[in-house]
C-alpha cells in the first residue's frame, strides 16, 4: 500500500490566497507519474517529474465551511504500453493570471504500486486526494460525468426513487444525527464534527505539552535545591517534594558576600560570594591633594583618617575650601606693575646727583618684590672734553635713610665724550624694615643690606645718576640713565 507526502505548491498557495479573496478555485485535472525524488523542493515543483497519465476529475466533494476539498479520479491502465510506478500525484487548478499551474503536488517514494500494461490484465484505481481550500466559498472542478460507473443525472434519479426515512437518533435508539461543531456543547443527540475533535485534540495536545514543559521545570528547579527529583514522579509527589522545601529570601548579589562563602536569595541557593578581603591590618588615610581611592572589599581593621588641628577657615585663603572646611583669610596686597620705563636727564653743572622713584611700597609690611621679566638700568653720559664719572644707581629710600643697594659706573680717563655705556640687571628684592634687612639679587649675585630707620614714614624703590669731575673744573653737559621693568610686589 502507498505511503503519500502532500505539499501545496508555492503556486498553489498563491493561488488559495487569491481564492480567499473570491476568486474561484477551478480545480482543471489530476495527473499521475513515475518521477523519483532526488533532493527537489516540493513547494517549488510546477509540474510532475516523470508524467504519465492525464485524468479527467470525476468528483469534488466540498461541504459548506469546510477548508479541505475531496477531489477524485480514476486510473486504469487502459492505453498503457509500458508498466509503471504510480508514484506521483499531481492536482492542477486554473490560476486567473499564470493558467494553469500544478496545485498540489504528492509522492509515494519506494511504497509506490506498480500499474501493468494494458496486455496484463484491467487495472481500475479510484484515486482521491484531500486538497487544502482554506476557506474560499468558491470551489469548483472540471468534471468528465461520462468516466465513472454511473452519471450524475442517473444517480441522482436512482436517489429520488429511496425513501430513507430514519428516527433521530438517542442514547437508546440508532438513527439520524446532526452533526455539530460546539466543543463545549452539553447534547445527547448531536454528533461531534472531525473540526470539534480537531480542535479539542488540539487543546488537548497543547495542555499536556505545557504539563510536560512545567513539570520539566519544576523537576529542574526541585534538583538545582538539592531534592532528588525525575520527570518519572507523579505530580502529586513532586508537590509533596515541594513543599518540605523551605525558601530562601533576601536580595544580596554575589559581590555582597565574601569570596569563597556560599549564600541563597529568593531566586537561587548555593552562590559564592566574589567580594574580596583587603586586609585585616589598621589602616590610616592621610588626606592630600589628589583623591584616595580604596576598592571595594572587606577591611578586618580599624581605618584611621587623622585630623588636622590647623584645618580651621582662618588658615584657609578666602573662596577657597579644603574638605568642605572654606577659607576666611584675607590675602595681604599684591600689586602688579606692567612693563614700562622711566628716563632720569641730569644737566646740574659739577658735581650733583639725582633720583626718582619707580616703585611706593608699605613701610609698616614686609615687602618681596618679584622681577620675572627683563629689570635693568642703563646709563649713558657726556662730558665737554674733560674726564668724568657717571653712576647710575638702584636704591632703597625711607623718610630718613637711603640705602644704595646697587650701582654702575661709567668713566674717561681723557678729555673725550663718554660715548659707552652700562647696565645693570637686578632681580627679586626682599625689604623687611622690622627686621631692618634688605636681600636683593643684582647682576646674578646675592646681596645683603641693613637699614635701619626707626620713623620711616614711606618706603620707595628709586633709581638715580650721580655724577662728578676727577679735577672739578669743567662741568659736564648731561648725563641720562634709563629704568627698565616689570614686577609683582607683595605685603605680608
């Protein structure tokens, strides 16, 4: 007996969705052959592999809302020269825009039936197919009446001429039954459709895979705790088993729980700790000025962070904070002096000397004069022919003292205009009177000085030309020195 594959052809299944829409579904022929599959696409088949026969459809069968259709032919082994198997089947149907195109498509592979010749003896095989119709309400076939053993019209007088008159049928009494397709009916008298059984096999399938999918879980979940437990127990022991469970609570995550200990929460037992331990010694964090970052772990010691007794606002410059402490103290003066310069003439016949001041500072206040660019003096002088001397001088004055903290000198020994010149380069100045010292690093050398005014009333920075003869005849015609710089000077 021949064991069949059906599939609707990739056609075929286009031409059913058209069909869902009204467009009829004209079923054309059924066709038979020999064809053996070798690794086609079913779905993609458009005609048979090996065709034999052609036959004409001699039935269709295809009750009201039904989505399958009975489409019948007969095949006999008239006109046949050469024996065959009968191994495919194929369904052919008009589409409104391809023709006709092969519908369904099947195949008996090795359990094919042999039809022998003609010259063997008469073969005649009914030949019915179940053809997928969805739930087009339009399903029609070219049907030959003159091939089977009776015609329509003599079997429907044949059928006039039967009086069937049968009682309904009962729980006690065999009779007519209607057929219904309710799945949770409650009736005697009505008979269940192949749709009602399908759909309840169906929900009956469904309902025993999830209970096999569940108890699968919860086999796996009762085992994952520790408790022996098989797909083989009864639901009424696994539930027994359940219950002599006791369940775990909390929310911890491993990296809660020391390393290497075990713990459970509410959705898993038996986890290892990750959080590691650091150390077991005291530790002490000195602050400082950029952050301290210790890493997540167990510390077994004391942790020791020292206080500082100065950490007080009054040591802190004002809008500044130093771990959240802010900072009240107001800082001393600081003046900025851009770069710039002052020229110094001196004409005073013989001998004379001349100052100005570049720079008011704070007698009361220690003062640090910063010089960080380029501070010189330079000088330059003339005489009438006659031998000078020229110095240019960088001083400290108060009301009642004034201290030469630097000079340069510029001399001829002939009568001659001085036509060279010097300069001197001075750098940062320390003047603190209550100490009544003054440090000052000139031409690259450290020097130190005293000054001591007990009412110095002002506090200046000068730059001066003192000039003079060897012999105090002559006088000189003009001398001149220039001042050069740029600083920041501090009270503190």
């Amino acid at each position: 007996m021949s064991s069949w594959i059906y599939v609707l052809t990739n056609k075929g299944r286009q031409l059913q969705a058209k069909a869902q829409t009204g467009v009829e579904l004209n079923y054309t022929r059924m066709a038979v052959g020999s064809g053996t599959l070798s690794g086609q696409a079913l779905a993609a088949m458009t005609t048979l592999i090996t065709p034999v026969k052609s036959l004409p459809i001699i039935r269709l069968k295809h009750p009201p809302g039904a989505t399958r259709a009975l489409i019948g032919a007969t095949l006999t082994n008239a006109e046949v020269q050469t024996g065959f198997y009968f191994r495919e089947i194929g369904i052919y149907a008009t589409d409104p825009d391809d023709g006709e195109i092969l519908y369904m498509y099947a195949n008996a592979g090795s359990t094919a039936d042999y039809i022998a010749p003609i010259g063997d003896g008469v073969i005649e095989k009914d030949v019915n197919m179940n053809v997928i119709v969805g739930s087009a309400s339009n399903v029609t076939a070219i049907i030959n009446e003159s091939l089977v053993y009776v015609t329509h019209d003599e079997l429907e007088e044949a059928l006039e001429n039967i009086d069937v008159d049968l009682p309904d049928a009962s729980l006690t009494v065999a009779g007519k039954v209607q057929l219904s397709n309710k799945t949770n009916g409650t009736s005697e008298n009505l008979v269940p459709t192949e749709k009602a059984l399908g759909l309840v096999m169906a929900e009956a399938t469904t309902a025993k895979q999830l209970g096999n999918e569940r108890k699968n879980e919860v086999v796996a979940a009762l085992i994952a705790l520790g408790v022996s437990a098989s797909t083989s127990d009864t639901w009424s022991q696994l539930i027994t088993k359940m219950t002599g469970v006791l369940r775990a609570k909390g929310n911890a995550i491993p990296s809660d729980v020391r390393a290497g200990k075990s713990f459970s929460n509410s959705d898993q037992a038996d986890i290892v700790g990750t959080l590691p331990e650091r150390t077991t010694d005291t530790m002490t964090i000195t602050p400082g000025v950029s952050t301290k970052t210790n890493p997540p772990g167990i510390y077994g010691g004391d942790i020791i962070v020292p206080g500082e007794p100065n950490l007080l606002g009054e040591n802190i410059l004002i809008n500044k904070s130093i771990f959240g402490v802010p900072g009240s103290l107001v800082p001393n003066k600081i003046t900025e002096y851009p770069a710039q310069f002052k020229t110094l003439r001196n004409s005073t016949v013989g001998y004379s000397y001349y100052y100005e001041s570049f720079m008011e500072l704070n007698p009361a206040k220690r003062n640090l004069i910063l010089f960080p660019g380029l501070s010189k003096c330079y000088t330059q002088a003339y005489s009438n022919g006659y031998p000078d001397i020229v110095y240019c001088q960088l001083a400290v004055r108060t009301q009642n003292r004034n201290v030469e903290i630097a000079n340069t000198r510029i001399s001829s020994a002939s009568q001659s205009n001085i036509g060279e010149s010097r300069s001197l380069s001075f750098n940062d100045i320390s003047i603190d009177l209550a100490a009544k010292k003054i440090t000052c690093l000139v031409n690259g050398t450290l020097a130190t000085y005293t000054i001591d005014d007990p009412n110095p009333g002002y506090l200046r920075l000068m730059v001066g030309i003192a000039k003079y003869r060897y012999d105090n005849y002559a006088p000189m015609v003009e001398s001149f020195a220039r001042v050069q710089w740029e600083g920041i000077a501090i009270e503190y």
